[in-house]
C-alpha cells in the first residue's frame, strides 16, 4: 500500500486483492494507484486510455482492477477466459479473497 496513512479498511481489503491480481506485472500496482494516497493516479478514463497501448493482457487486468476498485473499467466476465490460466486463477482468487 505504498505509504498510505489514510487508507481504511476497505481499500486495504481492495488494495489487496489488486495485489493478488497483478501478482505478475507489479509494475501495474504504480501505473494505477497514487503511492501516497489510497486512489487512483489518474480518472478510470484516463487510465483505461493510457492502458490501450499495452499488451493485451495488462489491459484486461487494468480494467478488471479498476471494476474492483471503483466500477469503472468496464470488464466483462468472458474476457476472464482471455486471461493465462495462472492470471484467471489469480483474478479468481482475489474475487475470493474480497468475498470473504
């Protein structure tokens, strides 16, 4: 969680479960998140529009994280069969993982 101070439960819980998600491209974590407040660097639309120009794997997983972080990135289920099987089993876990 970087250095954030303010960050309550929930995004902790959030936070977490985009770890476990990205798990493989950490780099994704610095791309998408502020690294001293609990939010995004930038609006889920510019996000998105930046991530276009990634592989298409880091852009499925930008908007599968931005759903789970704020409903804005506009995932859709079957683009979780898109994903290497170690990612989806990854993505399934954290969907577990807030669950819980």
């Amino acid at each position: 969680m970087k250095c954030w101070v303010s960050a309550g439960r929930a995004e902790k819980k959030q936070f977490e479960a985009i770890s476990i998600i990205t798990l493989r491209c950490p780099y994704l974590m610095d791309f998408l998140f502020h690294p001293l407040r609990p939010e995004l660097k930038n609006s889920a639309d510019e996000l998105l529009k930046e991530a276009r120009g990634f592989s298409s794997t880091d852009y499925l997983l930008v908007k599968l994280c931005l759903d789970l972080w704020c409903d804005q990135g506009k995932f859709k289920v079957h683009e979780l069969f898109k994903l290497e099987p170690d990612i989806f089993k990854q993505a399934l876990q954290a969907m577990e993982y807030l669950a819980s």
